[in-house]
C-alpha cells in the first residue's frame, strides 16, 4: 500500500513539474514580447514622449515636469500643423484612424486598419488589411483585404471604378483618383453657381451637385436649353468631365427667331467646348440664341 501511494505521489510530482515547465516557458514568451514591444517604443517614440511616458509611469525626472507637459504639447502642434500642411496640399482632410492587430508572429503580421476622411464634398471610409511578411532581408508588405465606402452623393459613374480598385487592391490609385475627381466635381458646382448666381431668372438647377443645368428662354415658353455635365471615370482611373447641350424648342417657338442661331446648337456648342472651355463656350452659345443679353 505505502508502495503504491509512493507511486501516486511521483506521478503528482511529475505533473506539477510539467506544470511548472510549461508556466516558465510562457512567462519567457511574455518577457520576450515585452523586451520586443519595449525596444519598438524606444526606435519610435520621441523624447518628448519618452518623458512624457516616464513621467505618467512615476519615474524620476531630471526635468522639471511643466517643462516635458510643454514639449509634449509643442510636439503634437508641429504634428497638426504637418496634417493640416498635408491636407491642404492633396485636398483629403482624414478625420479618424484605427488600427487592429489581427495577427503578429515572428514571421508575419496582419493588422485590420479603417481610415475615414472627406475630400472636397466626397466622404469616405476605406477599410483594407496590411500584412507583412518578415524575411531575412527587408520586410515585405501588401494589402490583403480592401474595401472602400463612400457618402451618398452622385457617385454612378464613380461605382465602376469603385469595384475595379476593390479588386486590384490600389489604395494609392484610389486616393489619386478622388482628388481628380472631386476636382472635377468642384469645377462642375463652380460653373453652375456662376450661371445661377448671374442668371437666375433663367437657369434652374435640381440641387448643388446635379450634373443637369437647365435654361428657360424668357420670351419663348417651352423653349428650353438643357446643359448636361458628366464626370465619367473608368476602370483605370483617368477622369474626363463630358458636356452636352440639347435643346428643346417648339415648331410655334421657331418660326419667331429671326435668324437661325438655334440650329445645330449642339455642334457649335462642342466646336466652341474645344475652344473656350465649358463656362466660356455656354456663355457664347446662350448669347446667340438670345436667352442672354448683355
């Protein structure tokens, strides 16, 4: 009897020393992650920060503590002024940022990042997954996982490069491509306030991004100049504003002109396009046709 319990008790023993191997092997692991995030701190953070971080943790400081508070805050101004340098020269102001570990080992890591913004009226928000693989020699990154929503506005002819960027997983050719884009966008909304601003008795417009701007001639009911103003954008990216100007005039309206300015509107008003430019060329084609006078 006394053999057997003699027995139990190593078979105990023995458990509780695997037990102990196996807590020890992971507070090593633990200790190694933290040397490793520690030394991460130490290349990236700044000095002001050190202090900063020192000064939250109750460490001792040389320093007096107003003197890292005020370092702390010159520091994050000169990083605002930086974004707000930034924002100003790519026309895309981000307003949130969050960044998820998803997975880190020594030999990879993935982090799930959501970056939302506006450029011009153009909300945002792109969601993608950075992975990095870690070789011997320099590290190599790529977007697993992409994925962009945009506010409601008139986004039709934008949607089909939408799915092509999505696919091919090119955050910078999307960024590129929304800026070109909201600038199109802004010329468009420019040149139609001009027109309302200048001749409201006779344009009419659905509402400040329509791409439709339509004149009333004053002394002709019915007699109607519709100006249609796309920004087209393909798979690839490359932007291209396209406008038209169709004409709607009755039989009874053309019998009162007393030349023929209305005919072939349209051809004149591309031939002129390739000249003047939008605002110019509908100035001159509205002029003629008598809808304005100087």
């Amino acid at each position: 009897m006394e053999g057997k319990l003699n027995e139990e008790n190593m078979e105990e023993v023995m458990l509780l020393e695997e037990n102990i191997r196996r807590l020890q092997a992971e507070v090593a692991e633990l200790q190694g992650q933290c040397q490793k995030h520690q030394k991460e701190l130490t290349l990236h953070s700044s000095q002001s920060m050190k202090r900063a971080l020192s000064l939250v943790c109750g460490h001792t400081l040389q320093e007096d503590t107003h003197v890292v508070l005020s370092s702390l805050r010159e520091e994050v101004e000169q990083l605002e002024d930086d974004l707000e340098r930034q924002s100003n020269i790519n026309g895309i102001s981000l307003r949130s940022f969050t960044a998820c570990t998803l997975e880190s080992s020594d030999t990879k890591s993935v982090q799930q990042m959501c970056v939302s913004g506006q450029c011009s009226d153009l909300k945002f928000q792109v969601e993608f997954e950075l992975s990095e693989v870690k070789g011997d020699e320099r590290p190599e990154k790529s977007i697993t996982s992409f994925n962009v929503v945009m506010g409601a506005g008139d986004l039709q002819n934008f949607s089909s490069f939408l799915s092509g960027v999505e696919e091919s997983k090119d955050i910078l050719l999307f960024f590129r491509t929304l800026r070109t884009f909201s600038d199109r966008m802004d010329e468009r909304r420019r040149a139609f306030q001009h027109f309302q601003t200048k001749y409201g008795h006779v344009v009419c417009a659905p509402g400040d991004n329509s791409s439709l701007l339509t004149f009333h001639h004053p002394d002709l009911p019915g007699c109607i100049f519709l100006v249609h103003w796309s920004v087209d954008v393909s798979k690839e990216g490359e932007v291209t504003p396209k406008v038209d100007l169709l004409t709607k005039i009755p039989d009874r309206a053309l019998q009162l002109f007393q030349s023929q300015a209305v005919v072939g509107t349209a051809e004149a008003f591309h031939s002129l396009l390739r000249l003047l430019g939008p605002e110019a060329a509908l100035e001159e084609v509205i002029r003629a046709a008598g809808l304005i006078t100087d």
